[in-house]
C-alpha cells in the first residue's frame, strides 16, 4: 500500500465515522417522538458498516490491484431499524395515547447513545490523525527529494 492509499483508508473510516455520529444524534433527538410520517414512534437505528475494496479507478486502486492485495477501507453497507419494542408510559393526556392511556415512545437509551457517540469520536479522531501522520510522511519525502 502506498501513502495515498493509507489516505483513502483512513478517509473511508472518516466518512463512515461521521455516518455513525450522524445516526447517534439523530437517535437522541428522536428519543421521545412518537409520531413519525410512517406512523407510531420513531425507531432506534444503527449503522451496518462493511469492508471496501479499494476504487479501481484511482492510482491506490491501480496499486493494489496489480498487487493482488485486498487492503480497502471501510464503508455504511446500511442503516437499520432496531427490531426492540417500543416503551409504553401511561400519560392519559397526551394526544398519542391509545384508549388505555398509554404511549409508546422509542426505546433509546441515552447513555448507550453516547458511549456510541464517543466511539464514533474516537475513531474518527484516530483516523484524522493517520491522515495528518501521512501528510507528514508525504511532506518529509518530499523535503528529502528536493535535497
């Protein structure tokens, strides 16, 4: 793998990190909708992420391929619906409640949202500095070139 392979890797994680902090926040924000167009609360998601292989039209694509390496990066293959039930509270006075009295609201639980989130921080502060390790290793060759 060459360095601007390393570069598309690491950008393929910030991509998919930034889908996944997306998806958290708007999990967070939807923890207590219960009218959504499709009809009932809003359901928890999740992202599905999957290993990519490199693009073959690009010069790391071009690389690889003439190496028979399957490094690649990684992509969101999907977003998903939690199958979880939702959480009935009993709150007569609300205008989504059954003839029971009760309400169904997501099951969405904070603190998991945002052990999510921080994952999703951490790598993709982790991938940002690969990117800025690889700048640096670019930068350092090309000062070794002029030389």
């Amino acid at each position: 793998m060459n360095l601007f392979g390393v570069m598309e890797v690491s950008g393929s994680a910030l991509k998919a990190e930034r889908i996944r902090a997306e998806v958290v926040a708007a999990n967070m924000a939807n923890a207590e909708t219960t009218r959504t167009p499709e009809g009932g609360p809003y359901r928890r998601q999740h992202v599905v992420f999957s290993s990519a292989a490199a693009e073959p039209n690009t010069f790391a694509g071009q690389l690889l391929a003439q190496s028979d390496s399957q490094i690649g990066g990684v992509e969101v293959s999907a977003v998903v619906q939690d199958p979880a039930s939702t959480l009935r509270r009993f709150d007569p006075s609300h205008p989504d409640a059954d003839k029971d009295g009760y309400v169904s609201y997501p099951d969405i639980n904070p603190l998991t949202e945002m052990v999510d989130l921080m994952g999703a921080t951490r790598a993709y502060g982790l991938n940002s500095s690969a990117v800025q390790a690889t700048k640096g290793m670019i930068n350092s060759s090309l000062d070794i070139l002029k030389s």
